[in-house]
C-alpha cells in the first residue's frame, strides 16, 4: 500500500482506501504540538491546579462554607 494511502473503517460502510490527509495544511495545525512543544498539555499540571479557587481582584464572596476536607 502506498504511504499516502490509508484504509478507512467507518461504521456502516465496508473498509476502503482513502488518502491520508496533510495535517500541516489544516487552519488550526499551529495549535497542535507537532508544530510547538508549548502546545503539549501537561496533564501533571492540570490535575494539581484543578481543585484550587481562582479569583480575579474585584470578584466579590457573597457566602463562604466549609465543605470538610478533600481526601487525597
């Protein structure tokens, strides 16, 4: 089979071949990061930040309550 070639299966529909698309021509390639190693998400990071309250300086706190500790 040809490089540019790949088979196809979608649900449904018998395999089939088809060209393989050229990622580096789609509008939003930039994004990915195989085009820059800063696009990498960090999974890592992630997961310890995403528990923590973020607030902007003018964000007002009408009621606060305690709701006990996070088990790790």
């Amino acid at each position: 089979m040809d490089g540019s070639k790949c088979i196809m299966q979608l649900r449904g529909v018998r395999p089939f071949f088809s060209d393989k698309f050229d990622i580096t021509k789609h509008k939003q390639y930039p994004l990915l990061s195989d085009y820059d190693k800063k696009n990498e998400f960090d999974i890592e990071k992630y997961v310890k930040n995403r528990n923590k309250l973020r607030f902007k300086q003018n964000d007002m706190v009408d009621e606060v309550c305690d709701v006990g500790e996070i088990a790790e």
